[in-house]
C-alpha cells in the first residue's frame, strides 16, 4: 500500500500497474456512499461518470494533505473543474502543514462544517442566496464556485427536486453512480 500511495511532486499518483486506479475506485465509492451520491459541494446529485475525487486543500499546493481523509470528497464535474474550485487555494494562513485539522479553511469545509449554519436563502427550495445573511465562509465558496452563475443556480433548482426522494431510490442511485463493471 505503501508504494501505492507514493505522492509524485505536486501530488500526483504515482501508477503502478493498475493499483493507483483501483486505490481511487474504492475511495470515489467510499465517498460517494457517505455524501448520499451528492456532491459534497453543491449538494447536487452525482450523474454517471460526470464526478471526480475532490482535494479541498488542492494537491497541487499542499502535496502532504494528498491522502488525508478529511481532503477527500466526491464533487461534480461543475464544482470540480478547472474554472471552478480547481486548484483555488482553500486554507487560511497560517498553515500548519503537519496537521490537517488544526487548520482553518476560507470556504465551507464539506467535513467540519454544518452547511445549514453558513449558507442561508430567499427561498424554500434553496436556489437564491440570502447573500447578507450568509457567513463569509459561504460567500467565498459562493465566489470561489461561481454558484452565482447560471450553471449554479439550474443545479440548485433540480436539486430541489430530488431533495425529498425517498432514502431508498437515492440509494438506488448511488449505487448507479459508483457501479462498476467487475
Ligand atoms: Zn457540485
């Protein structure tokens, strides 16, 4: 396992015969499982082969964090891409580089915080920010995402559809999503 988890420089995996990929496979499964098949960010439901395994603290900046469970999440192909969160740093200085949890993150930690707390809106389905009642840990992530982009905003409307779906058709969904072929 060892070998496996060999960070390249700026945090790549290093790939051995197939190992790396199955190593992410079972993390991709593992945190798609415990979000719900949501993304950890925007709360939307993950689409088959349209969702990645997610650095909060980019690997590109803070290559030891890398395999830290609490950086990693599953997010949508939206949230996750380049223009996006990307590799926007996250961390509040100063960093402490030897112990992940004893940071402070500019965003809405996705582990260490309660959403509900920080993101606030103008209506019941939660599709409009409530901007100046929100936290500024929400309106960075809000900036940081660009949730105030159309995008962001048809998300949050058919997230607002499947918000009451029964717990076992979402997890007829989840299961969907992480399928694999053996
Ligand atoms: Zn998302």
């Amino acid at each position: 396992m060892e070998n496996v988890l060999k960070p390249q420089q700026k945090g790549g995996w290093c790939d051995q015969k197939g190992k790396t990929k199955a190593l992410k496979n079972r993390i991709s499964a593992h945190t798609i499982i415990a979000q719900g098949g949501r993304c950890a960010y925007c709360e939307s439901m993950l689409l088959r082969g349209a969702h990645a395994i997610e650095h909060i603290a980019p690997k590109g900046i803070y290559g030891d964090f890398a395999f830290e469970p609490y950086n990693l999440v599953t997010a949508c192909s939206s949230c996750n891409s380049t223009t996006n969160k990307g590799e926007n740093d996250t961390l509040s200085p100063p960093v402490n580089k030897q112990d992940y949890n004893a940071n402070r993150f500019v965003i809405v930690h996705p582990y260490f915080d309660n959403p509900e707390e920080h993101f606030k809106y103008q209506d019941d389905n939660k599709t409009v920010f409530d901007e100046p009642n929100c936290s500024k840990e929400a309106l960075a992530t809000i900036k940081m995402l660009h949730w105030n982009e159309m995008w962001a905003f048809n998300q949050r409307v058919s997230t607002a559809r499947t918000r009451d779906l029964p717990a076992d058709v979402l997890a007829l969904v989840g299961e969907i999503v992480t399928y694999r072929q053996k």
